[in-house]
C-alpha cells in the first residue's frame, strides 16, 4: 500500500459560525486544508454556509478550501466554488447523473475535482470514474450533521478503493470524513485514507492547532505500520 503523507482539514461545521474568521485561523498554523460543509436543506436535511460565507473566508486566510457540497443540482452550483477560489470542490456521486462531465468543468475553471460517496452508497459502480478526479471522499457516517460516530464498518469502502488506487496508479487523495478523532483516525489511515475530515475533534479542543497535530502524527504512525 503506498499512501501520501496525511492531509489534516478541519470542518469549519463545527467551528463558531459567529467568530469563524478568527477559527480559521485558530488553525491556520498546522492545518492542511480547511473543510467547508455547504448543505442545501434538500440533499441533506440540514442548512448551513454557502458561497457568500466561502467568498468571504477566502480572503481571510490563505488555507486551501476543501469544499464539501452536499446539495442538490451541483452541476448548477460547483462551479462557482472554483470561482470563488476552492482549491477542491467535492459533490456527491449520489446528486450527480454525470460525474465525469462535472470533474472537467470544475478542473476547468481551477480547481481540484472530488467524488464523495455516502454511507449507503456502494463505492464499486464508481471505481472506474476515479481517474477523472483528484479527490474520493468516503463518508464515514450519514452525511447530513456534525457530531455523529464513526461507523469502522464503512472502511472497506476505504480498503476497496486503496486498492483500485494503487492498482492503477491514480494520483488520488482518499478522504475520509465522519467520527474522525483521535480514537478512529488509525483506523481510517490504516485502511488506506491519507486525508481526514475532523470537526469536533478539532473545534471542541481546548488548542485547535495542537488537536490537528497530534491528528497528523497518529495517521503517520498508522500508515506506516499498515
């Protein structure tokens, strides 16, 4: 198995939307990308931040968005995260009747492209899309809400695809998001994710930054005895 190093994204869902510039940069010094969870209230039952908020927040930090759409019609919408200068936009494969299509507009108009896979959904119809992306995001819970356990049993999502990734050779980032902390990270490394997702890990720590890093050193130690 050969893995990258860890990408550590901090979920800003469970930052204080009242004082998110200053929590962004509560994390800036050891973060590696910073975790954006834009909700629609359709796809998912849940309404949070949207393209203003994202506008905004790029011009106060210089950490590379992640930006997580669980939306509806994101062919509609993705683009403009791009725009707005995401350095990844991911979209649900479940909102999406043509993936592929999509990755090619988003890596056209300057960013990363990611497929996100929710917790019901089998990872294998998508296998063979994966080289058109930059980014797999596996969801490791229901997406939808901050604050729910890891679910260990959606990691064979995680084993399948870091096989197909290695058997082929794809540049390609696995992301894991859902219940990562300090008691799941290894494990989420270990079957072969190299960036993580972690909300209240981080936000609810009483030092972000020394939450992130010690995130980053448990998946360094998991990836290299896995």
């Amino acid at each position: 198995m050969t893995v990258p190093p860890p990408i550590i994204a901090p979920s800003i869902l469970a930052a204080d939307f009242a004082r998110l510039a200053e929590e962004v940069r509560a994390v800036e010094t050891a973060a590696d990308w910073l975790h954006v969870d834009v909700m629609d209230n359709h796809f998912v039952p849940n309404l949070t931040i949207g393209l203003p908020v994202v506008q905004s927040l790029r011009a106060a930090t210089e950490l590379p968005f992640d930006v997580h759409l669980m939306i509806n019609d994101p062919r509609r919408w993705a683009p403009g995260y791009a725009d707005a200068g995401a350095y990844n936009v991911t979209f649900h494969a479940e909102a999406c009747d043509d993936p592929v299509a999509l990755a090619k507009d988003l890596r056209a108009a300057g960013a990363k492209a990611g497929l996100a896979i929710d917790r019901d959904t089998p990872i294998e119809p998508y296998l063979d899309l994966l080289p058109s992306f930059d980014t797999l995001l596996i969801m490791t819970i229901k997406a939808g809400f901050g604050g729910q356990r890891f679910i260990p049993e959606l990691l064979e999502k995680v084993r399948t695809a870091r096989r197909h990734v290695d058997a082929g050779h794809l540049e390609l980032r696995i992301e894991v998001d859902g219940g990562i902390a300090a008691d799941t990270i290894e494990q989420a490394a270990a079957a072969g994710a190299d960036a993580f997702v972690a909300g209240t890990a981080v936000y609810g720590a009483d030092d972000p930054a020394e939450a992130v890093r010690r995130l980053r050193g448990l998946a360094e130690r998991a990836a290299a005895e896995a």
